[in-house]
C-alpha cells in the first residue's frame, strides 16, 4: 500500500456476517405460517378487547390471557402506518433500491405487519397510502410471509390519519 493509499480515508468496510438458527414457530406461529402456504392471512381476536393481532403469538400481550377462539381471516390489503427508506441491498429482497420498508396495518387488523412496497417510487410512499398484496406464483409458496413478494399501491383514497394513529 503507497503512503498516499495509507492517508485515505476509511469509507466502506465489508463485514459478512451469519448467523443460522432454527425457530421453533410453535401451535399459534405455525397456524399463522401454514395458512400463508395457502394464501390466507389469519389473525387471532383478543377475547377481553377483541383487538385482532396479526400475527398471533397465541397469547394477549396486554391482557395475559390466551387467545383460543376461531381465527380471523385478514384481507390482503392494509395502509401504511409508517415507512422508511431502505438504500441498502439485502440478499433476500428483489427490489431495486432505494425502496420503502413498509408497516402496514391490514384491514380488519390492530397490530402491524412489517414488508416492503413495489411498483411505486419513494417519492410517492406515505402515510395512509393504501396498499394491496402481490404474491408470488402459487408454485413458489411456502410456509412463509415471503409468499407476499411486496406490496403496491391501490390507487384508493389515503386512510385519514384518525383512523390508523392508534396503530403508528
Ligand atoms: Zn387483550
């Protein structure tokens, strides 16, 4: 290395890191999972409020009490609650940078589900925008949130804020 490299400043430093684990989803996160591999969202309904997590860890996080009761089938589409710019590639993620990191609260639900938006520019993305599920072909599903490959807009009138600050 010259004297002149040695004076450089530092500006990228690649550190691969790996990390493999196995997850134990359990009766509620399988439910959740399987129904994925079939192409529905199911929720769970708190039997003391009747809030609708989705997902469902089996259990009210608030209330401490189990939720048993039939699962709630959710729609595939939502509103983004929040958003942030994502301008680093990840392995697992197709979409060309910059793109939105979305939380989306689907219709029907109270709790949050984390993805990202397609088939829009970060210019557009904002809160209360409406956003609809695209999947990937039903050949390349699996047990996993990864069968929704993005979501898009749908071109509907924004949610007033009212309607989702409960949920930021
Ligand atoms: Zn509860």
């Amino acid at each position: 290395m010259s004297e002149s490299e040695e004076r450089k400043p530092v500006e990228v430093l690649r550190t691969p890191v790996v990390l493999d684990y196995t997850y134990s989803a359990g009766q509620s996160s399988s439910r959740h999972l399987r129904a994925f591999g079939k192409g529905k969202l199911l929720g769970q309904r708190c039997p003391v409020d009747g809030r609708v997590y989705f997902p469902s860890r089996g259990s009210c996080p608030q209330h401490g009490v189990p939720i048993e009761g039939e699962p709630v089938e959710l729609p595939d589409r939502g509103t983004i609650v929040t958003y942030s710019v994502n301008r680093v590639p990840s392995e697992n993620i197709d979409l060309e940078l910059p793109y939105a990191a979305i939380q989306v609260l689907l219709d029907g639900a109270d709790t949050i589900l984390f993805h990202v938006l397609g088939e829009s520019s970060i210019d557009d993305v904002h809160m209360g925008m409406r956003v609809e599920a695209v999947w990937k072909p039903e050949e390349e599903w699996d047990d996993s949130v990864a069968n929704i490959r993005y979501f898009r807009p749908t071109g509907e009138p924004d949610t007033p804020f009212d309607q989702y600050k409960e949920h930021i």
